[in-house]
C-alpha cells in the first residue's frame, strides 16, 4: 500500500511548513512509551519517566493509544476549534479513530448516540493492546471526564518535561522547516517531498509522489492544502494524516534515513542466494579478483561478475583497484547495519 500526493496543477503554496510543538508533544509521549523502539532517546526516557510524579506514569499508560500507531487529530493542527473547545461529539469521534487504531473502516460521527458504533467501537478496541479497550470504555462511559483528564494530563507533561524539551528541539525544527521551505521555492514540490523519505517514488502522468506507507491514501494539494511539519522525536517515523474533512499533513523526521524499505529488502533478498552466501564468506575474509572467485566457486567468470554486480548495486560490496586488478571486498559495516536498516525502514 502507498500514500500518493498528486502534483499535477499544484503550486508550491499550496504547502504549507511550520514548526508545531503539540506534534513534537505527541512524538516525545510515543518515545517515552516505547523507547525500546527509539535507542536513540532510550535513556532520556528512562530519565524522565522515572523523574515524573505517579500521575504522569499513569497517564502514560492509560492515554497510550492517543499517540501510538494512529496519533490523535488533537495534537495536529486544522481543527476549527482547539481541543479543549471541541463539541462532546467531535472529542469523542476523534478519540474513538484512536482507540481503533483506524479510520476507513469506520463512522464514529455519532459514537456517543449511535449503538451500532459504540459496539464497533468496543469489538475493534478489544483486538487492540489493553489501553485501547480500557480509553474506549472511558470515553463512551463520560466523554467529558476524559476529555478534562486527557487534557490536564497534557499540561502536566508540559510541566513536566515538554516545555524544558521544546526549548532545546524547536530550534532544530526551525532550522529544518527552513529548508524545505527553500527546497520548496527553489525546486518545486516534487524536489522537496521527495527529500523527505527514503522510501518515495516519483511517478508522472500525472505527476505524483508515492510514499511507501501500510495505508493509502491518495492526496491532492491543489484542492486541499498540506501541512509538511517535521519532528526530532518522531524519527524514523513518517506520518501521514488524511482524516475526513481536515487539512492532511506530512509529519516527517528531521533526519532522514538513508535507508528505504525497498533497498533494506532488496539487501536481505540478496543474501537468501545460496552461490551469493559462498561469495560473501569468501570476500569477507580476504578482497579477491573475479577470477580467483570464479576457480574457488567452480563457477564462470560472467557468473560471478553478475553476482558482484548485484551486491555492488546494493552497497554491500567494495571495489578496489591495484594496477590491472580489480578486487572485490565485502562492506562488512553495511552487512552488519542490515538488521538497523531493517528496523528503521519497518518503522517508517
């Protein structure tokens, strides 16, 4: 599946970039709630959980499923009212996609009143990890409550930890928004979303950017504009938001992979071949010329010279030149990235 943002008739000012410190709120709650996932922020968050008052461990546990595969439209902007000012309706069905983890499947408009959707609600949340049942119950037992808990639990981090960290990020969002605003200006929209993610594709007729995402998705900026927002803490992570009637926006990493998921795959492939596997040991003790490789493998020249090509596409191998040799040595710094790389490209 894949995100595709159509270009044909779009503008640069169609795309919007900003720098938006609830966006980065909920990218830091995701770290602090999986951290084995970011070893990058591991120990600031090991730091600033075990530094927090017992309110806010709690609240990390109970309001996970606002932050986690599917981010609540709260922390983002386009909404035509803040959080704290929503309708009991609007709160309850931005909050039940959530708990679902989900929104083409579903119609959560009337979630309070209707009870074909509440027990959607109920049946989705309850194949979830525990604290998307237990938020579901809460918000269809007193949405107002929760609405008041999630949002003084919200101030709390930012008491906490969030204004401390936003002081010490926002400079480096800044910095990045800055960029693909002149990426933007200088070589147009296809330039400067394709920079935003290893894993994109250009395509034409008509002109499009594909994502590749385990969603789709199809966007058009000449009818609805697009927030492009980057994040420190939300690495590797590139999110695309596209919920009905808002503003769809990019939430993408300040730095981005080198590695996509096609090229980490591609790289894996590549190493299930049991010829390639006897090549690999060979080069990786010593470099050695496609002759020498081809007597030892009991194979053709132009065989193994296929074989080397492959994994020199894919970065694994290095070429060195001694006068009229050529030696092959395998790159053993990218061999062992490729469960990094693998893990990164997965999560983005």
């Amino acid at each position: 599946m894949s995100v595709v943002i159509v270009l044909e008739g779009t503008a640069s000012d169609r795309f919007t970039v900003t720098v938006y410190p609830p966006a980065e709120l909920a990218a830091s709650l995701h770290v602090l709630t999986g951290h084995g996932h970011h070893t990058e922020h591991a120990a600031w968050a090991e730091r600033t959980i075990a530094a927090g008052p017992a309110a806010f461990r709690a609240g990390l546990g109970r309001f996970a499923p606002l932050w986690t595969a599917l981010r609540w439209r709260g922390f983002y902007p386009g909404l035509q009212t803040p959080p704290a000012e929503l309708t009991v309706d609007r709160f309850a069905e931005l909050t039940a996609y959530t708990c679902a983890s989900g929104y083409r499947a579903f119609d959560f408009g009337r979630v309070l009143h209707d009870p074909a959707q509440a027990r959607a609600l109920r049946q989705t949340a309850s194949g979830l990890p525990d604290p998307h049942s237990a938020l579901a119950e809460d918000l269809l037992r007193d949405p107002e409550s929760l609405r008041a808990d999630v949002l003084d639990f919200l101030d709390l981090c930012r008491r906490v930890y969030f204004d401390d960290l936003w002081a010490r990020t926002e400079p480096v969002l800044s910095r990045t928004a800055h960029r693909v605003r002149q990426r933007l200006a200088d070589e147009g929209p296809m330039a400067a979303l394709l920079s935003l993610s290893p894993s994109s594709a250009r395509l034409d007729s008509p002109a499009r950017v594909v994502f590749d995402k385990v969603h789709h998705a199809v966007i058009s900026p000449a009818r609805t504009p697009l927030l492009l927002i980057p994040t420190r803490y939300g690495a590797p992570h590139l999110l695309v938001k596209d919920e009905p009637g808002l503003p769809p926006v990019v939430h993408f990493p300040v730095d981005v992979p080198g590695i996509g998921v096609t090229l980490a795959r591609s790289r894996m492939l590549a190493l299930t071949d049991p010829r390639r596997v006897r090549l690999c040991r060979l080069i990786a003790r010593q470099a050695m010329t496609t002759a020498d490789l081809a007597d030892r493998l009991s194979m053709t020249r132009p065989q193994v010279a296929r074989h080397l090509r492959t994994l020199r596409d894919l970065g694994l191998v290095q070429v060195e030149r001694h006068g009229r040799y050529v030696h092959y040595g395998l790159d053993l710094a990218t061999v062992e990235r490729i469960g990094q790389d693998v893990a990164t490209a997965l999560q983005y």
